[in-house]
C-alpha cells in the first residue's frame, strides 16, 4: 500500500439518518481526484457513533459505490476480539482491500494483549490490517518496538497508520526497528505533518481531510522525485489543514467543508459531536479564500 488513502466522513440529516445520497457523492468526487484508495467506518467517519445496521448500510453504500474504482480499507475497531472478527469478516466478505485496526479499548491493556488481539485477527482473516496507532481513541500507546515486532511476527499487519505525534520521529524509529522487513506506515492527523513523515520514510497518506486533491498532489509530486514541488505544495496549504484538524472541533470544520464544496446538504455530526461557532466559521472563510487565492490553486474554490 501506498499513496493517498482518503477516510470518508458519514453524512447525517440533521446529525440522525445517514445520508446515504451524500456518501455516494463524496466517494464519487474522492475517487475523481486521483486517490489510491478510500478507508471507511474510521474515526473520521464517526464509526463510534453508528449503530449495527448503520454500519453495514455505510459499508454496503460505500463498497457499491466504489465498484472496484478503488480498494477500499475499512475500520473494524473493536473492544473485544470476538467483535472485531465480526466485523473485519463482514469487510472481507464485502470485497474490502484490508481492514484498519486500532488496540482494544481495556483496562490495564498491555503490549502482550495487544499483540494477542492482532494474531487472533490474523488468524480469522486473510486481509492485510493496518494498524492504526492513534492513542487518543484507543488509549494505549504503541511504542516503535512493538509496532516493528507485529510486523515481524505477523505478515498481513505490515501496514501502520500512525497518529501518535512526532510521527516522523516515530516513523523513522520504526522502520530502524523492522530493518529488511517490509512496512508501510501512512501518516493521519489530517495531513498536517505530511511533508515530514514523507521525508522521514512513509508511504503516503490516510486522512480525512477535505481536500484530498491537495494531498494526491503533494504525494504524487514526491514520488515522481519532485520534492521541491511536494513541499512547495505543502507549506502553501498546509495552513488549511491546520484550521481543519483541530481537537475536538476538526469533524465539524470538516463537514462544513464539504458541505461548501457541494458533496453533502448538512454539515451535522452526530451528538455529542461539535458544532461551528461564528468565529471558526471566520476563520475557516479566510484560510480558504487565501488558500484559493495562491497561484496555481485556484481549483479550491471549484
């Protein structure tokens, strides 16, 4: 795996029934962009706050929107095995590419646990599993050394999302760790330290962020060897995905986003999620408006 894989946000009326013509739309227009591949049911997509039936709705709308465009990597995250299983079978049988697993929510979860849950999954599956090191909503800390030993130990876990800043730091300790053993690490955290994590090593990128043509963009110069042009792309947008990711807030800016670009009709997140206030949305028109107003990207503003 590498490249650029986009995480789809889940569209809601009015933060209640997914908006199933919505979600066709964004895939649609992530495909058209030149993406790798897409990732759904992750933590962008508020897979947390969906329920069993919604969860298969947005795979099925998802898989069949897609119709082999593009893989598809979907979330499977669970606090137990037995679930995760579940779930990462019915991705597999859906026609899934590979699954996204972070560590089990547990008390007093340990790198012995950790590795455990991950071989089970192995055992039931045959997909590749990325494994998502994003701390915040798992709650355990991967350190290089264990996320380099289920690599070696577990050959379809060779895949690492990593969200567990200084990821390029972490990404080159990793790969120091694996040695001649081959891993792909993506950064996440909306894109925002991409130029780094490419120069540390990565594979590319699996985030969320709403304009995914910037992020195609930036990847795709640097692994043609034009690196002065990835960064040049970088450091002219990367304020629009600092605005964009912010704790706590950063799905709601999201939304709104695609809401403006004309993907969904309701920028709602599901409760308890945020809401936009006045001041972020000033915020937000400014940095688009410079963004778009740089040369050679006035394409944002389509």
């Amino acid at each position: 795996m590498t490249g650029v894989y986009s995480v789809l946000a889940t569209p809601f009326r009015q933060g209640r029934d997914v908006d199933v013509d919505g979600l066709r739309r964004i895939v649609d227009h992530f495909v058209a962009t030149g993406v790798t591949g897409l990732t759904a049911l992750g933590v962008t997509s508020e897979a947390a706050r969906l329920t069993e039936r919604e969860r298969a709705l947005v795979l099925d709308t998802v898989m069949t929107q897609v119709a082999g465009r593009v893989p598809v990597v979907v979330g499977t995250s669970a606090e137990g095995v037995l679930t995760c299983v579940a779930w990462s079978q019915a991705a597999q049988a859906a026609g899934a590419a590979a699954v996204m697993v972070s560590p089990p929510r547990a008390p007093k979860l340990n790198s012995a646990s950790v590795r455990a849950h991950y071989a089970a999954l192995a055992d039931a599956v045959t997909l590749p599993i990325v494994v998502q090191d994003y701390p915040p909503v798992s709650g355990f800390t991967m350190e290089p050394a264990l996320l380099a030993q289920l690599a070696r130990d577990i050959p379809t876990a060779r895949t690492i999302k990593l969200e567990d800043p200084p990821t390029p730091f972490k990404t080159t300790r990793i790969l120091e760790a694996t040695g001649e053993v081959p891993v792909a690490i993506f950064g996440g955290l909306g894109g925002v330290y991409l130029l780094e994590e490419l120069l540390a090593g990565s594979a590319g990128a699996m985030t969320g962020f709403a304009f995914p043509e910037i992020l195609v963009g930036i990847v795709g110069k640097w692994q043609a060897g034009d690196r002065d042009g990835a960064a040049d792309l970088f450091y002219r947008t990367v304020p629009l995905m600092r605005v964009e990711f912010q704790e706590g807030i950063g799905m709601a800016i999201r939304k709104e986003v695609l809401r403006r670009r004309g993907l969904i009709t309701d920028a709602s997140t599901r409760a308890p999620g945020a809401t936009l206030d006045a001041g972020t949305r000033a915020a937000l028109d400014r940095v688009i408006a410079w963004t778009a107003a740089q040369e050679g990207l006035a394409w944002i503003s389509d």
